[in-house]
C-alpha cells in the first residue's frame, strides 16, 4: 500500500494497519478475487480482438512496458 510520506509516522501505523485489513480482509478476498478470475477468462476465450483500458487504468500500461523492457521484447502500444 502506497502512503503519503507525510502520513508514515509510526503513530500512523494502527491507522493503515486497519486499512489493509479492511481492504484485505474485505473487498480483496470478496469482490476483486472474484472479478479477476472472470476477467483472465474472459480474455482466455479469444472471443475480443482487443481491450481498452481507462485512464485510470494507466498503471497496467506502465506494468507490461516495464515487463517487456525488462524481458527485452517490444511492448504493446495501447
């Protein structure tokens, strides 16, 4: 979990500790679980030719071009 530098001090720590629990416990292991087993299904059973991601879905351009960088192969424009 990403914490604002500001918000790191060890009084913080019960705070964000609570907030992974909930998020882990909760909506983690509940909904996306759930939803990203779906989703690789989906995309498993060849039926789209493409999948268009949001703007705030910019993080999953920035994890496959680090991956083909690092594998040193040619990433997807998207």
């Amino acid at each position: 979990m990403l914490i604002p530098p500001h918000k790191s001090a060890p009084d913080w720590i019960p705070h964000w500790e609570k907030t992974f629990r909930l998020i882990e416990e909760g909506v983690f292991q509940k909904e996306d679980i759930a939803c990203a087993i779906g989703i690789q299904q989906g995309l498993a059973s060849g039926a789209n030719t493409h999948l268009t991601a949001g703007r705030a879905e910019a993080a999953l351009g920035w994890f496959h071009a680090d991956v083909a960088r690092r594998l040193g192969t040619a990433a997807v424009a998207g």
